[in-house]
C-alpha cells in the first residue's frame, strides 16, 4: 500500500492520483453533456452532482499534502478551474439553453449571459474574500438552473433570475461557502446537506419537487443563496 501519511515524503505517482482525481471531472462532464443532449436532465444533473462530491473533497486532499509544493509541475488550481467551469457553468448553461425552460431567443440570451459572466468571474483574483466567502455571485449555475428546473416557476421569473445573478456576479455582495465560511456554519453545513438530500430526491423523482417537500427545497436554497450577504449587512449595522 501507498503511504500518503500527512508530513511524510510520498512518492510522486502518489500524489498525482490528487490531481488525477480532480481530471475526472472532465470525462464525467463529458458523459453529463451526453445526457443533456438527450434530454436526459435527470441524469446529467446526476453526473453534476458527482462532479460536485469530487470537487468538495480534491481541494481538501490538495491542501492537507502541499500538492502545490510538492507536484509544482502541475498546477491544481488551473485544473480545478477548467473543471468547474464546464460542470458550474457550461454544462447549467447547455442546459438553459437547450431545454424547454425558456422560448427562443431567450434561452440563447440568458445562456450567452451565463457563459460570458462566469468566464469573467473565473478570471477575477479576487473572489474570495478573507473569511472564506465569495465576493459576486460564484457563478454557482449547477445548482442555479437545477433548482429553476426542478421548481418550474414562470418564465419571465425565471429570465429575471437569471439576470439578477449574472448581475450580482460583478455586485459587492459576499456569498457563502459553506464549509471555509465559519459563521454560522452549525447552520449552514446542515442546510446545505438539507439542500443535496432534496436535490438527489428531485432527481429520482424526475426532476420534480411538489408541496412541502419543495417549499423546503426552496427555503433551503434562498438561505444559501442569501446568508453571507445577511452576515455582511449586519457587520454593517454593527
């Protein structure tokens, strides 16, 4: 067996299995795309949310064995971008524009906004901000257009929603991240499990969330979309 014991010197093979962990993003996102373009929207939200779990976690692993000093060759953060761009942003957006959420022109507008907006928000060295936040909307579209999917509100709410985060992308307003952030994280970690709980069911469930079970999926997402930006008005008031 490897020893990739914390402090310890582990062979380089070892360690590039971080990164080799992270590249899985790219063929898992290819197979979500494959999904989506037969209008299989449960299962490519499916293969996102695996997409999700292993970004959650390569970071960490990154960190906790000084990848960056140790594999200088190879840069995780390069990686990890062109990763989460296709699954947080590309692939929402594909999704926007090629399903029956919105008519023409508009799904080509509000996919275009998407597209640009989180291209940009990408290049910007500072979106975090020193208590781990994000500052602008992290264009976090994967669970933005899974949870306009799932809810099916109106069109025009949605258009309207959509421009208000590609809005809010360039906006001083600081979004949560729910693990780094630690304020009121007793709260918020549960809420976010709350809210991947309630996702995974919508998925089985044919993309779908009726009654309370989606009020409370509605809830759960409004506090993860809104507490950090809480948090900063009450530092304000302060």
């Amino acid at each position: 067996m490897t020893d990739l014991t914390p402090g310890k010197e582990a062979p380089e093979p070892a360690l590039f299995l971080i990164h080799m962990l992270t590249a899985s993003g790219a063929p898992i996102a290819l197979v979500a795309l494959l999904a989506g373009a037969q209008g299989n929207w449960a299962g490519m939200f499916a293969w996102l949310g695996l997409a999700f779990f292993i970004d959650g976690i390569d970071g960490p692993l990154a960190r906790r064995y000084n990848i960056a000093e140790r594999l200088p060759r190879w840069s995780g953060a390069s990686l990890d971008f062109v990763i989460d761009y296709a699954t947080y942003v590309f692939l929402p957006a594909f999704a926007l524009s090629w399903s029956l959420m919105l008519d023409q022109p508009w799904n080509w507008i509000c996919g275009g906004l998407v597209v640009f907006t989180g291209a940009l928000y990408f290049a910007d060295n500072g979106m975090k901000t020193p208590d781990g936040s994000f500052k602008g909307f992290p264009a976090g579209w994967n669970m933005v257009v899974f949870g306009l999917m799932v809810l099916s509100p109106s069109q025009a709410f949605t258009i309207g929603f959509v421009i208000l985060c590609c809005a809010l992308t360039f906006a001083p307003i600081r979004f949560v991240h729910p693990v780094r952030v630690k304020r009121w994280r007793t709260v918020t970690l549960p809420v976010t499990l709350l809210w991947m709980g309630l996702a995974a069911y919508a998925i089985v469930n044919g993309m779908s969330l009726e009654g309370p079970v989606a009020t409370v999926f509605t809830l759960a997402s409004f506090y993860l979309l809104l507490v950090s930006a809480v948090q900063q008005l009450l530092d304000r008031v302060d």
